[in-house]
C-alpha cells in the first residue's frame, strides 16, 4: 500500500457498494477476503424497500423521516416501518462487517447517497422532489451531515484500526446540474442548481469526514474539476464512459493527486478478459495524457463500473477478484 499525496493510504482495488442477494455475513466475508486493503461496507438492495440505496442512506438521516410511495420515498412526520428497516438493515450489516474486519487495519470504504442525488430522489409532501426547493435542499443536507458524521463514528467504533474513506454517490450529479431532473409530472424538469450552491453543500456534506472522501458516479459527464474544488480526495467513475472531453480534466486530477476510482470491470454477467487486458484502456490513457507509467498503481484504485447488485453471485464473486487481480498486474508492470 502507498500513501498519497494527502498522507491517505489507498489500496489497490475495491467495490463500489451493492451485491447480490440477501446474506450480509456471506456477503461480508466475500469482500473482506477479495480485498484485504481496501474492504468495504456492501449494500444488499435485493432485500427490498430500506435496503436500496436511497432508503439506506434516507434512514441515516437526523430528524427527517421517509416512507416508501408508489412514485418513490416521500418525506413523512414520524419514524414509520420503513426507516426502522433501513436501520436495522444497516445494523446487520454493520455486525456482519465487524465480524470479519477484527483487527483490521488500513482503509475501509462506507457509502451513502449525497446530498444532490438524495435531493433529486426524494419527495417532499407534495411529490414533487427536495431539489425544486432551494429550502428544503439546504435541510436535507444538513440532515444528511449529522446522520452521516453518527453513522462514520459507529463505524470507527467497531473497527477501530480502520482509516474510514467515505464515498457518496452522486449518480444524479450532472443532471442536476444541467436541469435534467424531471418533475412529478414528467412533463417539465426542475431548474438548474447554481453550480456554487452544488459545490458549496458537497463541501459541507464532506466535511463530516475526519478521513479522505470519494464522490461515486456511474453517469456520462462527471464533473472532475467541479469534485475537486468541493475537496473530493478522490472520484470513482465508469472508465467505459470516459470521452476525449474528460481527459483533460482528468490528467489534472492526477498531476493534483486525486486518487482515480477506476471502474473497468463490468457490473452485470459477462466474459471477463484477462487482469492484464482489463487495464490495457487505462494504460492507454496514461500514454495519451504523457504521465509517468511508474505513477499508475498509486494513482489508481480499481473497481467494478458500477454497483454488482445486477450481477448473479457467482460473476458478482469474480468480478471482485478480478479487480483485485487488475489492480496487481498494473503494480506488477506498471510500463
């Protein structure tokens, strides 16, 4: 393992956050063993509503409450069914992560929905999402900070020797910046959030974390240097949807010493290349963008593209030690 630029250490390859299946002890010891630098804390969608990514993290928060609609989760007065299975979800997963991390030490990965994507997802009373209303926007993430910065210290208290990273996904990021968020009705979408705002409330939201933070997103469009500026210590992306327009900023991310979350192994079922092959694209790019070969293993974590909660056990299992394998090879030959 090598420290970084911020005095982080990083392991070579991790997942991005949910699995297949309903056994968090199973699911527990799969990603502890496939990544012994760098485990993290899965999400198991498959046990249904609370176990998604949205219910997960909205049952995090302080003093705001949710429950599930048919059009989605909806801000509701009290603590109803639906929270209190979030939390115990997360508190099985919790057990079944101190299980198996005992005497662990170096990093490891927690996850929760950020603040932007939560407020796009999210309904207030009306139906209509939190992100339409600057007001109900700037409580949410708020309320997000303190369940966050409780949730971060319950971790560090049941595995202490950990360096706890935290990653918020922000899957809906770029849309709302754009004002691609559409309305109840469909019809109309929400107004663009002024990019300051954006940037100034993620900055919050990270703040909660005495440890590095990673922004996660699968979409088209991530936006590097806007991450960075809100102090993102590193950016987990889609390396299949990078384009010629994403290379600059992300040859400044590197030179700037933000840690690449590079997603190259596919999310759902397929035939999986060899490690070596998997990390040919990146290889490339770093040729293209004339960085230093000899920089690759540090600058990089490898992952899955996405969330493996599509994926049958089976691929779902090699997918991560394929990862793990990837992040190997490029140490072992970094040219």
């Amino acid at each position: 393992m090598s420290a970084h630029e911020g005095g982080y250490v990083w392991g070579p390859a991790t997942g991005v956050g949910s699995m297949p299946g309903g056994d968090a002890r199973e699911t527990a010891r799969t990603v502890t063993g496939s990544f012994e630098d760098f485990p993290y804390l899965a999400e198991l969608p498959a046990r249904g509503p609370g176990a998604d990514m949205i219910g997960r993290t909205a049952g995090m928060l302080v003093e705001m409450y949710v429950h599930l609609e048919p059009s989605g989760w909806r801000f509701s007065d009290r603590p109803g069914r639906d929270t209190r299975r979030a939390r115990s979800w997360l508190g099985e997963d919790l057990d079944a992560l101190e299980e198996f991390t005992q005497g662990y030490t170096g990093p490891l990965k927690v996850q929760a929905v950020g603040p932007w994507t939560l407020a796009a997802s999210l309904e207030l009373r009306g139906g209509e999402a939190a992100v339409g209303d600057p007001g109900a926007a700037r409580d949410l993430a708020g309320s997000l900070a303190e369940g966050l910065r409780a949730h971060l210290a319950e971790v560090r208290r049941r595995v202490p020797g950990a360096q706890v990273v935290l990653q918020l996904d922000e899957p809906s990021l770029t849309a709302v910046l754009r004002g691609h968020v559409r309305t109840a009705s469909g019809y109309r979408t929400y107004r663009a959030v002024d990019r300051q705002v954006v940037e100034g409330t993620l900055r919050d939201v990270m703040g909660v974390n005495d440890g590095p933070v990673v922004v996660h997103s699968c979409a088209p469009d991530v936006p590097f240097a806007l991450l960075r500026r809100a102090g993102a210590a590193g950016v987990s992306f889609d390396f299949s949807l990078l384009t010629e327009r994403d290379e600059e900023s992300i040859g400044e991310a590197v030179e700037g010493g933000t840690q690449l979350f590079a997603g190259i192994v596919p999310g759902t079922d397929t035939a999986l290349p060899d490690p070596a092959g998997s990390v040919m694209g990146v290889r490339t790019l770093w040729r293209r963008l004339g960085l230093n070969p000899g920089t690759l293993a540090e600058s990089l974590v490898i992952t899955p593209s996405c969330g493996l909660a599509g994926a049958s056990p089976a691929y779902a299992r090699a997918a991560l030690a394929h990862c793990a394998r990837a992040a190997r090879s490029l140490a072992d030959n970094p040219e």
